[in-house]
C-alpha cells in the first residue's frame, strides 16, 4: 500500500489521469484504476467514482454552481391542536 498523499496531490493525480480513462477501452481502464489505486490507497469503487466526476470540485462548489445556499431538509411547526389529529398536525 502507498503512503499518504496530500488531498492537493491526490486532485492533481486525478486531474492528469481523468482526460485517459475517459478515452480508455475497458482493458486499458482496469490498468488505469490499479495505477490510481497504487498511488492513492484508494479502493477501486472511489477510485471509479473520482475519476467519473464531471470536474474536481472544491469545498462549497455545489452551492456556487446553482446560486443558491443549501436549504434544510425538514422545516419545524409549532404543534396546532386539531380535533382531527389527535391533538398535534405535522
């Protein structure tokens, strides 16, 4: 197994191999992966999952790219007596 890489050289490394592995046959991509894989320490399923992003995206990227601030999932309600539910509505 290789020793640590920065996250810096691990982008780089990704960046230089993504432009190959795209063009790749499927042999020549399995070669490709153990190479990464190598350098990285990487398992092969986020080795696969690096290379198949449509660009290296920073932190907080997402956010820039729609214009928008993520929103929460779930909003909270102060609870409302109904005589429907029970004494609480969701």
């Amino acid at each position: 197994m290789a020793g640590k890489i920065s996250m810096g050289a691990q982008r780089e490394v990704v960046s230089v191999v993504t432009e190959r592995y795209r063009s790749a046959k499927r042999a020549e991509k399995g070669r490709i992966l153990d190479e990464l894989c190598a350098t990285t320490g990487w398992h092969r399923k986020h080795a696969v999952r690096a290379l198949r992003r449509r660009e290296a995206v920073g932190p907080g990227s997402y956010s820039r790219e729609r214009g928008e601030l993520p929103q929460p999932a779930l909003t909270c309600r102060a609870p409302s007596a109904t005589p429907f539910s029970g004494g609480f509505s969701f």
